[in-house]
C-alpha cells in the first residue's frame, strides 16, 4: 500500500492533468528517427511543457510529409512484463527448448520472483521531490524557447549521471530499438535537472530545433564534463552515435560507478577467517618427504581464489550472503543489490523489458487509453529512479571515503569538482517563473547563491499553499536556508499586481517581513532582505483588463514598496528590464536576456559581499589595533569639538542641571559643556549644523542673572 501511495504522489506531480484520449494513427519513419502522430484531438495547450513554434518540426506541411513515408506502427508499452515471468516453473518449462535456453528460460523467472519479493520486504526507493523538478522531456514538440533556457540553467554544471533505454528485441524487430536517454545534471547532492531524450521522437535533422538539441547535447557529453554510470558511459552511449547529436569521443574519463562499488565493497567486506582458511595450505612437519599425498579435495579442482587478489569473489566462498552476496569470479553488483545492501530500500526492476519508445511524454499523445497513460507514467519514474539510485550511491561512495585510487584508468571518485568550499556566504533568491531558468546552484568565489523558481508564485494565496511565498518561508526546506544565509532576494510580484490592488499587497509584504524577522532574527539589517521592483508588464488580466489600468497599479506598488522599505528597514532592488526585454507574451523576460538580467543580479550580490567583508574586517581587528584607532578617532574629535564652539557670558548663579535643562528646552544639541572659565561659557558641537543652529537661538544675553530667574520661575 505504502509503495502504491507513493507512486500515485510521484504520478500527480510529474503530470498533473491527464488528457482525453485522442482518436489517431501513428506511424514512423525509421530512417529520419521521428515518430508523428495524427491526432484528432491535439490538446497542445494543456500541456505543460511550453508551446512550440511555427517554425518547428512539427508544422503541419512536416507532419504530412513524414506521415506518408513511415511504414513503423507505434508499440504501447506493457504494463505488467514481469507477471507472466511469475508463473514460470520447472514443471511447465516448454519441452523444446535447449538446455541452455532452458536455464535462461528459468533465470528469468528466478529474477521476476526475487524482485516481487524484494517489493514485499522492503520499502520502494524514492526521491525527494524538493530534490528536483518536473523532468523535461526532449522531443520534434519541445519548445525553441525552453530549450535556450535549459541549456542557460545547465551552464555551470559539470558533473551528470546518464541512462538509457531500449525497446525489447520482438520477432518483427530482433534488434533493440535506442529509445531514451535519460540525464541527471546534479546542480549539487540535493538539487538536480532531469532530461528526458526521446530518441525516436526526435525533430528532423534540418530543423532549428534538431540544432539546439545537438548544442544541448554536446554541452552535456563535453570533455569538460564528468559523466557517470551504473556499468560502461561509453557502452551505454554507442547505440545512440547513429543520431548525431554527440561526438562520443568527447567523453573522457567517464566513471562506472558499478565497478567502483563492486571494488569498493570488497575492500571494505573481506572475506571472513574462516573462508580465507579454507584456501591456507596445511604443513605438516612430522610428515616424511617419502609420504605420497593420495587425498584430493574435489572442491580445488573448480575453485578460482586467487591468493594475489584476496577480496576477490570467488566461487567456493563461504562468508554470509548479508557479507558478500556474490560468489563467481569477477562478479559485479546490480543496481537493485546495491540499493537493498547499502539503504535497505528496494528499487523496483519489474519494467525492464518494454517499448520505451511509445512516447513517455504524454504531449506527444501516442496513448490511447488510460491504461497506456499509467503505464507511461510507471515508465518514467522507474527511467528516473534508476538515474537517482546510482547518483545517491556515488555520493554514498563520497561521503564514505571508499575510494582513493583508481586502478582502472578512469576519474577516482574524490578528484570530482562538484566539492564546493565551504563556510562561503550563502544567498537565497525565491523567484516566479521570472527565474525558471537561472542555474538552482551557483557558486563563485566569494559566496553561493540558492535559487528556487516557482511559476505562478504569489505573496500570498489562500488557496494553493505551493503558491503562497508566505508559507513556502515557514516549510522546513525553506526555513533552514533562511536560517544560515546572509541575505534573501525575493523577485516575487507580477503574479499579485496583476490580481490584487497595490496597497493590499503592500500589506502583504509588511507582514511577511515581520515573519522573516520574528523567525529568522539575524536577517534584520536593511541589506539582508531584498525585494525586486516589479518590471514592466503588459499582459492585462480579469482583474486589470487593460494595460492602462495594469501599467498605473504597477506603479502604485512600487512607490509604495520604497515607502515601505524606509519603514521596514529592507532594500528594493529595481531591475534594469524594459519592454524590449519582455518576451512575446509582454510578461517574462526573453531568453535570449536571462544572462543579462543573472549577471545583473550576481553583481548585486557581489557589492554585498564587499559590505559584508567591510564589516568582517572591522570585527577581525585586534584589541590593540581598536584601541589604537579609537584613540585616533577621539583625537579627530576633540580637534573638531574646539573649532566648532559657541562662547557666551554667563552670571555666577547658572548652575550645571539648570544649564543642560534650559539648552535641552531650546533644541540644542551640544557634544560637551567644559569648565567655565572667567565668567565665560563654551559649547563644543560634533556637528557644524548644531553650532549654527545654537548660534543663531542662543543670544549674547542667554545666561545673564535676570534670565537664570525669568528661566526658574518659568520652568516652576
């Protein structure tokens, strides 16, 4: 139940509408790799993935042109390809098969009924879903758009685990069908972007898009670029050359994570005493040289230990299976045992065998029930799953210290640049879709900056929490950044000036900077808090239904997010965004901008960084040297203090309270009374305004005798 409910969560997120489904032929033109569908019922634009252009490879003179070259029909996937395999047993094995096809025949059955049992046992491996986002399906209907902004967010990663995927062998197509690729860029352990290539969905090679899927391509497979997978990169990759989006031998030191593991948990799980014992030859020293030796062990003549390569497996080993589970030469562990050994949860591998090239992304609308919409959906969580598994075992591997060297020729594990230094000032930016694309993790230098991009988002809705920026501060994920960072931006506000009047905003923002401070009180300087003036927008709305009366509620808010920040203490940060930044629908910024706009707002951070080191360095300094520059500082003052005076005569009567009372009665803010010295008063001022001020409100009969009783009898 437990493994159903989670699945059904991991469901409704990754798409969250289903579609009707369409009436359609399908077909598919192998020699070009696209597959295209003639739907009656196309619902593009309930997709979520963004509209493509015209301009695409799915125009309608491209559709008709493919459709009546390609003979391939579409294959729906399978829902349950392991239950059959259950109901293999020795008794209804098919009498003609060969010997070896037999014990394969079997085999299969064997793996079905373990990963059933497994499933029983043990909980389903998961994901955290605050670890990622909806994964981005690659095909002929994905965006121009969306793609120029993927490959801007995947600018600064280097590190990517990959998988891929391919069709069952039937009788009609013997040969595996390269299906998927899928690729896991890890922005660091806790964030990472899923990509999702479907491979014979592919635009056509002349097209505009064909280009910048082949860019995004050779951005990922670049000798700059660590890849790692569960078994050979290079292996896994070879079958997809043929589509001519990378250049393979791009792909330098890959890491195979499974031998890494396999080696790694041999050195830290020898083989017990007693195991090793059996192969420690017995010298018997009363026994004569003439003495031949008749008894032979019958298990040495099939033993493989090797005594040079003593954590080896080998196939006589006797150490617990829970210790060392494989017992055959050169053995190497399964994703799925590694995942059971090491977080005792289950990866489920019952999907294995199927037709991934049906078309996961439901957009491309080649189901035709809802039973093929489960199925697809099963497909992509089990496609990402295994990307996750092998990910969380690499840094399971890194965290464990398991590897030093590599003495297989690849990257040792350690030598990854994905360790970032530690003890940088972090900053949070929250942003709407406004920052969808900005890379999730950067790191410079000086400081870290966490993004966390939420289409849609508001300061506050009362009826989508996900939506709300006030509750999103309070989630745990989000408290704890807030907790250890030195500044938050928020660029958070079309959404609300687009339903809501400015002054109901305002308050808003009002009470969530209390909520920030109550909370997370060390962010109470002017600089820790941020929020970004709304830039232009021209997309009216139900509420503001022309760009007049949206343009005037946009400028009322951010007049009245200045005088609120004057009161609250915080900084509005305004955008250097005009219209001719916006995008076609006049409310997000063009593409083609985002590193403008990034740039624009790491150099903002960048010059708080300068004021945080400032005041680093002031409290870094030594007792001796502070002394010394108040000491400095004290003397400037008295210097200043002598020239700025205001000298008048004054009777014996005037007494020290009466004096401070009667100047503090008339506003006059003086630094130092000193001694009275014939008869003459002097007040020394710290500001050159308060000497003139005194000067002017005090005159030169102030303190005479007449005016100490007119001043005490009035103050009585």
């Amino acid at each position: 139940m437990f493994h159903q409910q989670h699945m059904s969560q991991h469901y409704n997120r990754i798409f969250p509408s289903p579609f009707p489904p369409p009436t359609f032929s399908s077909t598919h033109n192998p020699s070009s790799s696209t597959f295209i569908t003639n739907s009656t019922n196309t619902h593009s634009h309930t997709s979520y993935l963004l509209p493509p252009s015209y301009s695409e490879s799915n125009s309608h003179d491209m559709d008709l042109r493919i459709r009546r070259s390609s003979p391939y029909s579409l294959q729906q996937p399978i829902f349950h390809p392991h239950q059959h395999f259950l109901k293999r047993t020795v008794d209804n094995c098919p009498q003609h098969l060969t010997p070896r096809q037999r014990t394969k025949w079997l085999k299969t059955a064997k793996k079905a009924e373990d990963n059933r049992q497994l499933l029983s046992t043990l909980p389903p491996f998961y994901w955290p879903e605050s670890n990622y986002d909806s994964p981005t399906f690659i095909h002929h209907q994905t965006a121009e758009s969306h793609l120029r902004g993927i490959i801007h967010k995947l600018s600064n990663v280097r590190l990517y685990t990959i998988d891929t995927e391919a069709d069952k062998p039937t009788q009609q197509h013997p040969h595996s069908l390269p299906a998927l690729i899928q690729v896991q860029a890890i922005h660091d352990e806790h964030y990472s972007t899923i990509l999702i290539f479907e491979m014979q969905h592919l635009p056509h090679s002349s097209t505009c898009l064909f280009h910048l899927i082949k860019q995004l391509c050779q951005m990922i497979f670049s000798s700059n670029n660590t890849l790692m997978a569960w078994g050979d990169v290079v292996k896994e990759l070879r079958p997809f050359e043929q589509f001519n989006l990378f250049d393979l031998s791009q792909v330098t030191d890959p890491i195979n994570l499974q031998d890494f593991f396999t080696r790694e948990w041999n050195k830290t799980h020898p083989h017990t005493t007693e195991c090793i014992d059996r192969h420690t030859p017995m010298v018997d020293a009363s026994a004569s040289d003439d003495i031949l030796i008749c008894l032979i062990n019958t298990d040495d003549l099939e033993d493989d230990y090797d005594r040079n390569k003593p954590i080896d497996d080998y196939n006589t080993c006797i150490c617990p299976v829970e210790l060392r589970p494989y017992k055959a030469k050169n053995s190497i562990w399964s994703l799925q045992k590694a995942v059971e050994f090491v977080f005792h949860l289950a990866l489920d591998k019952s999907l294995t065998l199927n037709f991934w090239s049906c078309g996961l992304d439901l957009s491309l609308h080649t189901w035709r029930t809802t039973q093929h919409q489960h199925t697809r959906q099963s497909l992509l969580l089990y496609a990402m799953n295994d990307l996750f598994a092998s990910t969380n075992l690499y840094f399971h591997l890194i965290k464990s210290n398991l590897t030093t060297q590599s003495t297989t020729g690849s990257s040792s594990l350690n030598t990854i640049q994905h360790n970032l230094p530690h003890g940088l000032p972090l900053f949070f930016l929250l942003t709407d879709s406004h920052g969808k694309y900005f890379p999730p993790i950067t790191v410079t230098p000086h400081y870290k900056l966490i993004v966390k991009s939420i289409s849609g988002l508001q300061w506050v809705n009362t009826s989508n929490g996900r939506l709300c920026t006030t509750s999103l501060i309070m989630s745990s994920t989000i408290s704890s950044i807030l907790s250890s960072c030195s500044g938050v931006l928020f660029i958070v506000g079309t959404n609300s000036i687009r339903n809501l009047v400015a002054p109901h905003i305002i308050e808003q923002i009002d009470d969530l900077i209390d909520l920030i401070r109550n909370h997370h009180s060390h962010l109470s300087n002017k600089t820790d808090i941020t929020i970004a003036s709304v830039f232009p927008c021209f997309k009216p709305s139900s509420i503001f239904t022309s760009n007049s009366s949206l343009s005037s509620n946009l400028t009322h808010y951010n007049n009245l997010l200045k005088e609120l920040a004057c009161n609250k203490n915080f900084t509005v940060l305004d955008l250097p965004v005009t219209r001719d930044h916006l995008n076609y629908d006049q409310m997000h910024v063009h593409v083609q901008h985002l590193p403008f706009l990034f740039n624009f707002i790491h150099l903002y951070f960048d010059d708080l960084i300068q004021q945080l080191n400032q005041i680093q360095h002031i409290h870094r300094r030594s007792r001796t040297a502070k002394t010394r520059r108040n000491h400095k500082r004290h003397a400037k003052l008295k210097q200043r203090q002598a020239l700025q005076t205001v000298t008048r005569p004054i009777a014996r009567v005037w007494k020290l309270p009466d004096l401070k009372a009667y100047l503090r009665y008339h506003q006059i803010k003086y630094s130092r009374l000193p001694e009275i010295r014939r008869h003459q008063l002097t007040i020394q001022f710290n500001n050159i305004k308060h000497q003139q001020f005194a000067e002017q409100k005090l005159p030169v009969t102030a303190f005479t005798e007449q005016n100490y009783f007119d001043w005490i009898s009035y103050e009585h």
